[in-house]
C-alpha cells in the first residue's frame, strides 16, 4: 500500500461545533484506485470529515492534500475542480426533471442561447454506458427507482469530470439486488481509474468490497488496515469500543390479542389505479410483523392509509377494536399508531427546526408542552435532554438544528 501514489490526504483534520468535537486530529490516507471506507457508529464523524474534504465544511485544524499537493477547499466547486465528486445519502435530485436535466444542471451543453439536451443526452448515454449504469436519460426522476436515483447521483459526479468519488452511506436505501448492482459499479468505476471512500458502518459490504478501511469512534480514528489483514469480528470491535457477539438468541415470540386489523383494504395509487386491493392482515401484540415485497408494490401505500396520509376507497383499518379509517395523522397518532418514515428528512423531520422542536413535533400541543396557546419550551427542552440521555443521540446539543 506504501508505494501507491496517495490521490487524498488528510493530515491533523479537526472540526469542532458547539459543545461538540467532531472531528478530533483526523489522518486520512487514501490511495489510487483503492475503494476506502470509512467505519465508524452513527455521530462517530465520517460524513463531517468527507464534508469537509467535499467543501461543505472548513477544518479549524490541519490541512488537505490532492495527488500530493495541499489545496485549499473551500467549496464544492472548487472540489469539482480538483476532480472530486460526493453521491450524498439522500439524493439531491430534482423530481420533475428528467435524468439528463438533473445531471447536466448547472453545467448544460448550449447551442447558441438554448440548451443542447440533445446533445446532453448523448453524452449522459454515453457515460452511462461507459460504467454499465443503464440510466434512461430521457426517464424522469419521480418516475425511477432509488436505486436508479442513485445512479443519476453517481453519473452527476462523472459528467462534472470526478475521479474521486466520495460515496455516503450508499447501501441504506437500497434492496439486496440494488447492492449487488452497486458492488458491480464499483469495481467498474475503480478499473476506469477511479478511487472511492466509501462511508459506512456495514461490515459485510467493507469485506466484500473495500481494499483497506479507517475506523473513526467519537471523532478519533481508532485504526486503519487493510481489508485483507482483518475480520468483521475485529472492525466491529474497533467501532464500537469492546466486544460484539453478533449471534441474536430469539426467544419464540407468544402473540397475544390481535391490536392492529386490516379488513378488505383499498386504495388507490398516484397513478390512479389501485395500488391495494382487497388486502387484509392483523398484528398482535407481542409480534413483529414483515411486509415483503419488490418496491412499488403497495407497501408504501398501505402505510399511508395506516398513518392518514392516503385515503382508503374501501375496507377498513381498527386499532384496538376502534377504528380509524380515513381519520386524520393526528388522530391515528393520538389513538397509539406511530410511524418511522422511509425518508427521514422528507417525511419525519423539520430540518430548520432545532433536535428540541422536531422531538415534540407530534406532541407539541399537549398541556405537557403548551400553555393557553403558547409553546412552553422549558418543557419542551427538559423533554429533549431526558430522550437523548435515555436513547444515547450523538448530537452537540438539544438546539442544533
């Protein structure tokens, strides 16, 4: 690994928020064509670091190198510039565009005052060729799976010229088949000359995929090997800070009465034919219950019925015997249904909102938190600090955004 020519180098990287060090004298060394991770718990400092090699952060210590030479990189920009590309967790794509509009935006191909999509999409075709993406250029964005999104994001990268690509948690979004997919493009970008760092904490993918890989915990690189000198056993060991005994002792599970009833549900889908037909099922209590399915075949659907977000054209929905149909998000979430969204930032969270404010997001009008109209946030605030000493959440304080 010594006599590779070293394309990124971060020496004595440091990066602090209010109350927080994120990024604790961080050494980066990541060489030519190798597909690097970067491990670490969730809050342990990997996206903050690729952030700022991206230049959407400023260290306040140490210093970068690119092909052996320090840059400054104090913008995306400037980072496109420098030939280094990042395909971020959660996709900035614009939904009614089509994939060649979103990959050239910003960057278009004109002939004379209008924009050559023509030619556009030739080259989009091309490049996605190149690397076996098999995008459809033409294809609109709302219209193609996430794991094609991804692939659009990935292509962005290579429109604007990157040979380094910076991949943030790619796997979490995607089917097992996707991931297989995403393994394949990997190893084809690195045989067209390409390096990768790859941010994640899946051990599985890191053996299967990555030549060496750096452990950060808490802001501190804990170690650095390579792939081949290691064992799942160990980096997770290494993550987290002791032992991990990855067996699970499942006791058989002893439902009890049903809570949650389905009858006959159905609804219509975005375009409108039905995306559930006739479908029923129970939970009891005491039971973890799986949908399983390929995406787009009425999962999401159904959980927006469950939840209030989509209108059931017929059957009915009960929840301890009472039902809740068609009735409102709140008053289903009143009557004990919660939902944890697929897209986080999408659906769950209010991203200007403070960890203090998005935490009662579902409960801000109870007495607990609200008095003769107004919000009473000492409440709100004492709430916040008890859930993240209760639930371990890494964050520098309840009034980050």
């Amino acid at each position: 690994m010594n006599s590779v020519k070293k394309v990124v180098e971060m020496r004595g990287i440091t990066k602090r928020f209010p109350g927080i060090i994120a990024n604790d004298s961080i050494t980066l060394s990541v060489g030519k064509g190798e597909i690097h991770a970067l491990l670490g718990e969730n809050g342990a400092g990997k996206s903050t670091l690729m952030n700022i090699l991206f230049g959407l952060y400023q260290p306040d210590e140490g210093e970068i190198l690119i092909n052996e030479k320090v840059v400054q990189i104090t913008s995306p920009r400037i980072a496109n510039e420098l030939g280094i590309g990042m395909v971020h967790q959660h996709f900035m794509l614009v939904e009614t565009f089509t994939v060649t509009e979103n990959i050239v935006l910003g960057n278009e191909p004109k002939n004379g005052l209008k924009i050559d999509i023509q030619s556009a999409e030739k080259a989009v075709e091309k490049l996605s060729n190149q690397y076996g993406l098999k995008v459809d250029p033409r294809a609109k964005i709302q219209d193609i799976s996430v794991g094609m999104q991804q692939r659009v994001e990935i292509l962005k990268t290579l429109y604007r010229g990157a040979d380094i690509l910076i991949f943030d948690e790619p796997t979490a979004v995607l089917t097992p088949q996707e991931i297989h997919e995403l393994i394949e493009i990997m190893h084809n970008l690195v045989k067209e000359g390409k390096t990768i760092i790859l941010i994640t904490h899946k051990l599985k993918e890191i053996m299967a995929v990555c030549d060496a890989v750096t452990i950060i915990r808490r802001g501190k690189v804990i170690d650095s090997v390579l792939v081949k000198d290691t064992n799942p056993d160990d980096l997770a060991a290494k993550m987290v800070g002791r032992e991990v005994n990855f067996r699970v002792d499942k006791t058989e599970a002893k439902p009890k009465d049903t809570i949650l009833s389905v009858e006959n549900l159905t609804a219509m889908g975005n375009r409108g034919v039905n995306a559930l037909n006739n479908l029923s099922l129970e939970v009891r209590a005491g039971e973890i219950l799986g949908i399983a399915g390929v995406d787009g075949n009425g999962q999401s659907e159904l959980i927006e019925v469950l939840t209030g977000l989509r209108k059931a054209t017929s059957g009915r929905v009960l929840l301890n015997g009472k039902e809740i149909t068609n009735q409102s998000p709140r008053n289903i979430s009143e009557s004990g249904l919660s939902h944890i969204p697929e897209d986080r930032h999408k659906r769950g969270l209010v991203l200007d909102f403070t960890m203090s404010e998005n935490m009662v997001l579902e409960t801000y009008f109870h007495p607990t938190f609200c008095k003769n109209g107004f919000l009473d946030y000492g409440a709100i605030d004492k709430h916040a600090a008890k859930l993240i000493e209760e639930f371990d959440v890494r964050t520098p304080s309840i009034y980050t955004p």
